[in-house]
C-alpha cells in the first residue's frame, strides 16, 4: 500500500505536466455556432479564411465549426445571410484565446501547455461569438407602423438607420 502512493502522486504530477489545460478542460472539440435571422428561411452561407464555401443552409441553423487553423493560429469565418428582397448580411466570426488557456495554463498546464498542447491541438482557442442574429432590412424600404414600437438590439440597427436614432435621456 506504501508503494502505490508515490507511484500515484509521480503519475498525476507527469500527467499535469505533459499537458495543457485547455486540452484537460475539453476544449480542442469544434464549437456551435447558432445563426437566426428576421426573416427566417433566409439563405446561409459561410466561407473559411481560404475563401472556401464550407457550409450553406437556411436560418435558423447550427453547426460546428473548427477553431484551429494552424499552429498558434485560429480560424476566421465570413457568414453572409440572403434572402431575396432584403439586403446580404455580412458577420466575421473569429477566435481568440479562452480563459482556460491563459489562466489555466498558469496553474496546471505551465510552459509546455502554454508553448505546445494546447496551440497543437486548438484548445487555446475559443469563437468569439456563439449566436448570430440577423434582422435583414428590406431593400423596398423600412415598413414603419406608427402605432408600434419595436425594440431592438443595436447590432441589429441597419447602418443606413443609425445616423437618424435619436438618443433618449434616462
């Protein structure tokens, strides 16, 4: 019994050692990336940095998508949403390092983590959004019901919009 203890604690500090925190924490898998649109059935479609069409489909969708493009190098998306009679929305969606990474690292994974696990297996990487909402504007125009207000996030505002919102004063 007084053997299996070092042999125990060698294993666990070799094992904490030789590998990066992100990768313990789970974190090399693809993520979901949930795009709605308003309207819905609004075509997707989703190109890689390359330019390659790696995905096309009709909101509201999920799927997984890579994080890793290369060692020390993550993935960017450019997701365009169409639908006929609105105009193309265009959202980059990129990567940058999670938490687990950068402090997780610190604690379990050390230099070895930080240096070669978790870049070699993308763990390090996160998207840097999950979810995609798009409110498509009409190219026939905004139809404004004066008896309606509607509330949006302004992400949401067309550009064309936004230099005739008008701030409110709490």
């Amino acid at each position: 019994m007084r053997n299996i203890m070092p042999k125990t604690l060698i294993i666990l500090v070799t094992l904490t050692v030789l590998t990066g925190c992100a990768t313990i924490m789970g974190k090399s898998a693809p993520e979901n990336l949930n795009i709605r649109s308003n309207p819905e059935q609004a075509r997707v479609v989703i190109f890689d940095e390359s330019g390659t069409k790696i995905f096309e489909g009709k909101t509201p969708t999920s799927l997984s998508l890579e994080k890793k493009n290369g060692y020390f190098s993550g993935k960017t998306y450019t997701v365009k949403i169409i639908k006929e009679g609105y105009h193309e929305h265009t959202v980059t969606v990129g990567t940058k390092a999670n938490g687990w990474y950068i402090i997780g690292n610190l604690i379990f994974g050390g230099l070895i983590g930080w240096l070669i696990i978790d870049p070699a297996t993308g763990a390090m990487w996160s998207l840097n959004t999950n979810q995609i909402n798009a409110t498509l504007e009409s190219k026939e125009g905004a139809m404004i019901d004066p008896n309606r207000i509607t509330i949006v996030l302004l992400q949401d505002v067309p550009l064309s919009l936004r230099d005739k919102m008008v701030k409110i004063s709490q």
